[in-house]
C-alpha cells in the first residue's frame, strides 16, 4: 500500500468527533496491521526495531506510524502502571464497576452524562451498555473518602441518575486494552 500522507478526522464545536463528518477509514496492508499488533503490545519499540519485526526499512516504518497516528488508529501511548507494585509505595486504593442508569435516556441526555462522567479524572472507562444499565464505568479512588466524594460529585447530585450499583474489585487478575485483529 502506498503512504498517502495524512487523513483528516473533522471534529464538532466540542471536540469530539462527528461520525457524519468521518471520510472514508483507511485501507490497511498486513504491514500497517502487524504495525499496529507490535504497537499495541509494546508501544517503547524504537522505530528501528519496530522495522526490523515487521521487515521494512526505518523511514517508511515511520511514515506508515504517523499516518497510522494522523488517521485516528493510534489514539494514544501510555505506560501501563503495576497496581502490585505501586501498593507498597502508595497504598492500594479502590478500583470499582460502578453501573449507572437513568431516568431519561434520550440521546441529549445520555450524551450529557457520557460527557460529564468522561471528564473526570477518576472514570478510566465508560462504557454505555443494553440491555440492563444505561452505564458501566470503571472507576480508581484513593481511598473511601475519595469514592464517596466522586460518587456525590457524578451521581448524587445528578437529577437524571436513578440508580447506581457499584462493585469493588478485590483483585486485578487481568488488564488489558488489546484489540484483536485480523493478521
């Protein structure tokens, strides 16, 4: 597949992206996918070892990543902290499912909340779900204090909120944020 530079994701006034705006998604080759695989698993690589795995050469491996990136494929890179081994220096503090439902669920309504609840540093994820919950939202407190002033700050205080439903993790077992695909 040839580098055909950067596509452009158009975005509404509040910045989020408009799926009606969206152009057409790329076309990926096996390279552009074993890229992404590699990425996904250990996003440290330098770009010359990341060329060398998937076996092109260090400007094109570099091109195809930013395009890759410009596209909205790549939405970020972070360093996946150890919750063991930050226990001992910082404490382990709570990490809970929370599910959220509704009063209304119209789309200004849903959208509102999914807003609000996105913008706080204490949700990791939200996810809206069917059937059951309007919400599901994984959320990390320093401690009960700290939940009890996220759960009054997102929910309490909330006249559309009816029902929340929380479930504290005893342990993390597994994380990940893989996404299968189709190598």
């Amino acid at each position: 597949m040839p580098d055909t530079g950067a596509l452009s994701c158009p975005s509404r006034r509040d910045g989020r992206q408009d799926p009606d705006m969206n152009p057409a998604p790329p076309e990926l080759d096996a390279i552009d996918l074993q890229l992404l695989e590699r990425l996904q698993t250990d996003a440290s690589l330098s770009n010359q070892a990341l060329a060398e795995l998937v076996h092109v050469s260090p400007p094109t491996c570099l091109r195809r990543v930013k395009r890759l990136h410009e596209a909205g494929l790549i939405e970020r890179e972070i360093a996946v902290l150890s919750v063991d081994a930050l226990a001992s220096v910082i404490g382990h503090g709570l990490c809970a499912v929370v599910e959220i439902t509704l009063d209304r669920q119209d789309q200004e309504s849903l959208e509102a909340f999914e807003l609000k609840v996105a913008q706080d540093v204490a949700v990791q994820q939200c996810y809206r779900v069917s059937p059951g919950p309007d919400f599901c939202l994984v959320v990390h407190a320093r401690d009960m204090p700290d939940y009890l002033a996220l759960t009054q700050r997102l929910f309490t205080f909330d006249t559309n909120v009816r029902n929340v439903k929380t479930f504290f993790s005893v342990k993390r077992s597994k994380f990940g944020a893989r996404v299968p695909l189709p190598l």
